[in-house]
C-alpha cells in the first residue's frame, strides 16, 4: 500500500500549493501526518472492547418488574449472557433496583451481585451502575424522560467485522479557519436526539466562512464532554448528507476561538456513534445547521454487520 500513501501525499500537497490555501510542502506533510494520526485514534477507539461497536442490545423500560436475561421468556430478552440474570423492578418514580438470579455469576465493581440499586446513566452527569456478566455488562440509561437500558458485548459481530471506515481524500482546502461571532450570552437551545427526544444545550456564537464566494454560517454548541477548557462542538448537515455521508449529521470538534478564529477541520468530520450501532442515541443536525453545500470531507457512511 505504499504506493497509495505516495499517491495521497502528492494529491495533498498539491491541494496545498494551490493559489489561496498557504501551506507549504513541509507544512503539507505535517497536515496529513495529524490526520492520519487522528484517523488511527478515531480507529482504536472504535475497535476497543467497550467502543461503540461493542453495543449488542437496548430497549425501553417504563415502571414495572422485568424478568431479564437471554432465554426468550424473558421480558427484557438479551442477546447474550446467562439465560436468567435477574429480575428488574422500576417504581414510578424511575428507580431501578435488581435481583440477581444466583446462578448468573453477575458482579457489580467486581463483587457479587445478589441485589442493588441501578443508577442509570446521563450524558455529562453521572456514570450508570455496570452489571457486569463475564466479559459483557448490562446497565441503564435515561435520554430526556425516557429511561432505557443497554447491553455491551466485546464479542458484537459488529466490532469483530469492523474494517475501518470509508473517508473522502485529505484535501486541506476543507481545514478552514472561519470567523468567529460570539453571541453576548450563550443561547439556551435544544437540540433533538435520533429518537426525536429534546436535548438542551448552549450556543456561544457562530462560525463564519466562504467558499466559492459564498458565505455559510454554523452554530455550535459547547461540548460539555471536555470541561474545563470545554470545545465547540458542531453537529452538521450538507449536500452529500443520506447519500455519501451519515444522514442524521456529522460532528466537528473544535478547539475554542484565538484572535476571532476559530479552525473547522472537515478532514476530521466524523460519524455519530448512531452510525456504528442502532442501540445508541445520538443528538443530530439543527436545521440551522443543514449546510447548501456538498462537503466532500471526513469519514463517509458504510453499512456495517448486523
């Protein structure tokens, strides 16, 4: 495959000496150097045993008792794991606590488990109480209202088959340096998750560029994942959107604005982890951020075994 790393780096470095992207040979070769090393991080997050793709099962709980396990009769069936694990009681006011059935082998934080609370997960809030049942954990979590739970397997087919993914070639004219608007105050605004739950977040400002004489306005909201420098965080959609790319959206991250500028790295757009696995829930594009414009930039969408 030598042969193709020659051929990209002459395509970037091409891209680079062209009238208006300003970066030399050396500054050329750097660029794909970060790429390539972020790609490969990218790629091992993935490919860990607890990544994305090692998501096998998920379903919604509303109040009531749930026998749960892997054998059918169950009423939270799972797709792997002991064939009677527990059961599962849910008051009204959402609180979650288990018995185990003793011959599950189940563990909590390393210790048997005979019976416990299940604090569910909340994005940026807390971690979830992890039953853990070999190599595999069952656990919940709550999106807006609604409380659900979910099963992680290092043996998904899904991770064991993933390939890599698919990207558009590194082209530098797409890491753009926009300027940056900042609002006086963040905005309160709310976003809608791939199951159409709302999510609130903060808008600080926009980013501003042009290309092709055009100008193109995205808004970002605070990636509250990296406190306490905290980066923005935009979830966009363009004209390679459901055909080339991720339907829902496509993230950017990006450090905080320097001397009014703020970098978008499209070479650096990624999939949401709705696009690896149907048993996770994703914010997705605002419609303020459905982009007129075909990016031709960053990770493209393959479908991936079941």
């Amino acid at each position: 495959m030598k042969w193709l790393a020659v051929a990209l780096l002459a395509a970037v470095l091409g891209a680079c000496n062209a009238p208006g992207n300003g970066l030399s040979g050396d500054a050329a070769r750097q660029y794909l150097r970060d790429v390539e090393q972020w790609r490969a991080k990218r790629l091992a997050s993935l490919r860990a045993p607890d990544g994305w793709l090692s998501y096998t099962g998920s379903g919604r709980l509303k109040a009531g008792t749930y026998s749960v396990g892997s054998a059918a009769a169950n009423d939270v069936v799972l797709p792997g794991g002991p064939a009677e694990l527990g059961m599962l009681q849910v008051d009204r006011e959402g609180l979650a606590t288990i018995a185990a059935d003793a011959r599950a082998g189940a563990q909590m934080a390393g210790e048997p488990l005979l019976r416990a609370v299940l604090i569910p997960g909340v994005a940026h809030v807390n971690e979830a109480s992890r039953v853990q049942v070999g190599d595999a954990e069952f656990y919940l979590v709550r999106t807006g209202s609604i409380l659900g739970w979910r099963y992680r397997d290092p043996q998904s087919p899904r991770r064991l088959g993933f390939s890599g993914i698919e990207h558009f070639p590194v082209d530098p004219k797409w890491n753009i340096r926009a300027q940056w608007r900042p609002f006086p105050a963040p905005k309160q605004a709310v976003l809608l998750t791939s199951i159409g739950t709302p999510l609130p977040a903060l808008v600080p400002g926009e980013a501003v560029f042009e290309i092709g004489g055009r100008s193109y306005h995205l808004q970002p909201v605070l990636d509250e994942s990296a406190p306490p420098s905290r980066r923005l965080f935009f979830l966009l959609s363009d004209r390679t959107s459901g055909r080339e790319t991720y339907g829902g959206a496509r993230y950017v991250y990006a450090e905080m604005p320097t001397d009014g500028v703020v970098e978008l790295d499209f070479n650096r757009a990624e999939n949401p982890p709705c696009a690896f696995t149907p048993h996770v829930v994703c914010p997705i594009a605002p419609a303020i951020n459905r982009l007129d414009l075909a990016v031709t930039a960053g990770e493209k969408f393959q479908y991936l075994p079941q």
